[in-house]
C-alpha cells in the first residue's frame, strides 16, 4: 500500500466511525500529535538523503532535561570545540518530476583539541526542523565547533528520542528550551554568548524563544514560515496534492481551540509584528513549502539590522546543507554575538 492509498483509506475510515465533524476534529488532532509516535507509512519519502557515519552522534553523551508545564523528557548532546575535519560531498537528481538530493559527510571522531577546545566562544543551540531529530543539524554542530562554538544538539519535544504527547508549534516548546538553557547554566556548560540556528520548523521556534529570552542573542532562521496556514498547505500541494486542500483548512481551524490560543498566534508574521527581533534569514530559491516570498516577509517585519540571504538551486529540504553558500554568511553573523560579547 503505498502513501496515497493509506491516506484515503484512513479518510474513509475517519468518515465511517467519526462523521464529516467528528473527522475534521480527528485531521486537527493528527496535526498536533508527536511526530516521532506517527505510523511511518504516512510519512513521506524525504528527498534529502544524509549520509555519515553513526559516530557522528554516537561520541557524544546522551543527555536529558524534564521539561514544560505539559512534561515531556528532551534530549540533547553536547559537541565541544574541535577540529573533525569536515568533509562534505553533494549529489542530486530527478525523480517523479521532483528534485532530490544526497549530501555525504566525513569526520574524524573524536575531534582534534584547537584553540577553541579549552574556552569555546559561545554556545549555538541547533533546532532541527518538523518530523526529523537531532541528527538533521549534527553536520553544522561539527563545522561550528571548529570555529569554536560549543553546539547543543537537541531533540525538540514529540522529535527523536524525545517524549511529549503532542507539539505546540513553538508556544510550549519555547519554554522547553529556556529549561534547557536552565540547565545547561546550572551545569556549567553554557558559554556565552548564546546563539540559535534553526530549520523551519525549528526557525519559526528561534525566532520565537528570541522574543521572551533575553539570554539568547544571534538567530540564523532557515526558511521560517510565515503563517502555519501556509505552510501547512504548501506542504499538502508539494507532497500530497491528493488530500482534499478544504480537508487540510477545515483541520487547521480547530487547531487554535486544540492549542487553546487566538489564531493568529500561531503566526510568525504577528510574533514579529509585536517584537521584531534580529535574525539573519535563508531562503531556498526553489523551496516551495516556505517560498522566498513567505521568508521575505518575515525578514521585513524582523528588526533593521536583518538580513536576507537567497541559496541559488536550493530545495526545502536541501537548503540546508548548502553550507558553500551558508557556512560564510552565518559564521559572520555568528561573530556579531562573539564580538559584542568582547566589547
């Protein structure tokens, strides 16, 4: 059975025991359930493919913080300045009419002491995107320690190895983090200043811990949404275009009574429209869940100092890894943090 059969026949059968409301209120409930406890086979086929070894993460000691008023387990693993000799190797091709990409990477594990080693120059919190974990940011974590940066790897609740019933696009999930930074503080493992990258899901996530705060300083947001709405829907039109498009928005109208929240506050656009913070911005030029467009927005609501950066040939999920076209421009943006933390 392949995806979009499962798909109708679970819409079918929601029809059969739940009723069209009952059903439409099962669709919103589906949407707010953790991702890591979904039945893989409706998951998509993703079409980034990463290739590294499992010392990648295996090295690196398994921690754990409780965390939220909702409590969930989030895990996370530390990976300290080093040198591990990064390699990275790029591939793609087209099937089904749709672009997919393999990124290989190569590391010496355990890394190799530098300067940085003994007194990292701050800490980069790396937030993964939606149904993916820790292991989706492990190639930045390794290229930012060299430069010095001790990185958090983390598995956002309901991701991973993490625990949590549900997710709250970024409303719950910000006041994990600031636990996580609690903890990462009272352990003596936290250099400042901080600093947060993150993918998508994981972006609209740093922009929103940014805005309540005040220890987290630089934001890398790589390709946010602008409204869940639209993501959500662009989602559905690039990976399943045979779900009902009304399905989707009936489902995603019952999600603010679900959360118990005004609409709107799933939003990036009003975050940001009540509190523009800094962040530097990266756009895929052929992303077609959180378009140029959706990204542009957020980047003229965000504070002055922001800045844009457009990845030519660059899909959703690959977008990424381009680290040629990412690694310079986000390393200066970094250094702002490390500079004013030295001033």
């Amino acid at each position: 059975m392949n995806y979009s059969d499962s798909l109708l026949l679970l819409a079918r059968a929601g029809v059969l025991v739940y009723g069209t409301r009952g059903f439409l209120s099962f669709v919103a409930h589906r949407m707010v359930q953790s991702p890591n406890t979904y039945p893989t086979m409706f998951v998509p086929k993703a079409r980034v493919r990463l290739g590294f070894s499992s010392k990648f993460l295996a090295n690196f000691p398994v921690r754990f913080v409780a965390v939220g008023s909702h409590p969930a387990r989030v895990r996370y693993r530390i990976v300290e300045p080093a040198d591990f000799h990064l390699q990275t190797a790029s591939t793609n091709w087209l099937q089904h009419g749709k672009k997919h990409y393999g990124f290989t990477f190569h590391a010496d594990i355990p890394g190799q002491a530098n300067e940085w080693t003994p007194a990292p120059r701050g800490t980069v919190v790396l937030l993964h995107g939606y149904r993916v974990g820790m292991f989706a940011m492990a190639p930045w974590a390794l290229r930012l320690s060299k430069e010095g940066w001790r990185c958090v790897l983390v598995d956002l609740r309901g991701h991973g190895k993490s625990t949590g019933r549900r997710i709250y696009f970024g409303l719950q999930e910000t006041y994990d983090l600031i636990e996580l930074l609690n903890q990462l503080e009272l352990d003596g493992q936290l250099a400042w200043p901080v600093a947060v990258i993150g993918k998508c899901y994981g972006a609209a996530l740093a922009l929103r811990w940014k805005t309540v705060d005040p220890r987290v300083g630089e934001v890398v947001a790589i390709t946010p949404y602008a409204e869940l709405e639209n993501l959500v829907l662009n989602l559905r039109d690039d990976y399943a275009p045979w779900v009902p498009r009304t399905l989707i928005r009936f489902g995603l109208k019952q999600l603010p009574s679900i959360l118990d929240v005004a609409p709107n506050e799933l939003d990036i656009t009003t975050l940001l429209a009540r509190k523009p913070v800094p962040a530097l911005f990266v756009a895929g030029a052929e992303d077609q869940v959180t378009t140029i467009a959706d990204v542009s927005r957020l980047e003229q609501l965000a504070a002055p100092e922001s800045q844009l950066i457009i990845v030519p040939n660059a899909t959703h999920e690959a977008v990424t890894y381009f680290f040629d076209d990412l690694v310079p421009p986000v390393l200066a943006w970094l250094n702002r943090a490390s500079r004013s933390n030295s001033d």
